[in-house]
C-alpha cells in the first residue's frame, strides 16, 4: 500500500507543478511577490496532497521564533536539508523569502526564469572565494530590502543520519550580513528519503529554534550553530523512529 500510495502521490506533485508552472509564466509579468505566492501554493497544495494520499503530515514547532506564525523582517533561517521537502512546504511560513540555490537550478526552462524572476540568489559552487563574495554581495542587497534569505548550510541534500557536512560559507554569510540566524531542525528524511520515490506515513517535525543575535565571531556561530541544529535533529529523528516503528514501518 506504501508503494501504491508513494506512485500517486509523485504523479500527483509533478503534475500539480507542472501546472502550476503554466500558470507562473503569467506572473513573469507582474511584480516579483506573484512568483513568491505561486511558489507558496505549490508548498501548500503538495504539502496537502502529502497528507491525504500518503498520510504524511507536518508538525511545526518554535514558531514563536517566527514572532507570530510568518516571520516578517530580515533574518537568516539556516536549516537542516535532508529532502525535497524542505524546499517548498516551508514557504508559507515566510513573509518575503529568498532562498541561496545552486546556478544550475536557474537554468531549467520556467522553473528557473521564476526563481530570477523571484530574486533567488545563485551560486556558483565550483568558483571559490569569487562565488562567496558574489553571494554575499547579493545576499546583502536582498537583506536591505526586508527578505527572509534561507540557507542549507550542508549546501546539499544529506541523508538522515548522515554525517554533518556544514560549509563555512554560512558563518561568513553571518558575519557580513549581521542579523540574527534562526536554525531550523527537521527530521524530514524519515519520511521522504532522499534519492528514493517512497513517501512514508507518520508525521514530520519542523523546530524553528532559538536565534543566534548578530555579533559573535564567525568560529564561535559556526559550532553553535552545527550543535544546535545537530541535536534537536538527533531528538527528532529518534521520534520519528518511535512512530515509524509504532505503524509497523521498518
């Protein structure tokens, strides 16, 4: 039944986005909020259809860390990255977001135009120091305005249970823009594996934890932010386990 239900549910999120995305080419030519709401509801819609067809739902916790249940103003959200997930049913819990992403996503056909279109910060992971100062740069400008800039700090996807890889490029990123940073941990790998097309029942967990003030040195945010993040996922994941193994699920 996991299998079965797994099958139409990705069906389902791909030809949900797939029309969504028509339907973003018209907002190409409205202000740049328009792509932001398109994007919102493509979380909200595959976020639903997660819950009724697969049983998968999300449960938000410490959002008030959020100040209210959108956080409004300039902060960086640094998060766990263990699935898709992540990337889009967390939207709507941002006033103005902008995510750091990786170059070659901007070049997909539509998909693409509307993260330009959406102000999305690139960045060329193979071009050194030159690709964090041009980060940081548009990151900066981005700030100013009043945006939400979420960062992956792994750069990647990791598995859960994986070894943390974090980049130092987060703390610089800290440093340079000098507003608090909210880590985000998760446990979202349980459930939607990463490089697998299973979805899971049971429920994943998202905990917005304590900011990090603006100020520290950029070693001292770099180990609290890895340990902060790393247990509250550990605490997470050993929940999800003990659901998981509650469904009979191995």
């Amino acid at each position: 039944m996991i299998v079965v239900r797994s099958i139409i549910y990705n069906v389902l999120f791909y030809l949900n986005l797939g029309v969504l995305l028509l339907v973003a080419l018209l907002t190409l030519l409205l202000p740049r909020r328009a792509v932001l709401k398109m994007a919102e509801l493509w979380g909200r819609t595959s976020v639903w259809m997660l819950r009724v067809v697969c049983g998968t739902r999300m449960e938000i916790r410490g959002l008030e860390h959020l100040a209210g249940r959108r956080l409004q103003g300039p902060f960086v959200i640094a998060a766990k990255h263990q699935s898709t997930w992540e990337t889009f049913a967390l939207l709507k819990l941002f006033d103005d977001f902008t995510f750091i992403v990786k170059r070659e996503l901007m070049w997909i056909p539509v998909f693409g135009w509307c993260m330009a279109k959406g102000r999305m910060i690139p960045v060329d992971r193979g071009a050194g120091s030159q690709a964090l100062g041009d980060m940081t740069a548009r990151a900066r400008q981005e700030i100013r305005t009043g945006r939400q800039l979420i960062i992956f700090p792994e750069g990647t996807r990791r598995a859960a249970f994986a070894e943390p890889r974090y980049k130092f490029g987060v703390a610089h990123l800290y440093a340079e823009i000098g507003v608090p940073c909210i880590p985000v941990a998760l446990n979202s790998g349980l459930f939607w594996p990463r490089r697998k097309f299973l979805r899971l029942p049971g429920t994943i967990v998202v905990e917005f934890l304590p900011p990090i003030p603006p100020g520290l040195d950029k070693t001292a945010f770099f180990q609290r932010l890895q340990n902060d993040i790393e247990t509250a996922t550990a605490r997470l994941l050993a929940e999800g386990q003990a659901e998981l193994k509650r469904l009979g699920i191995d």
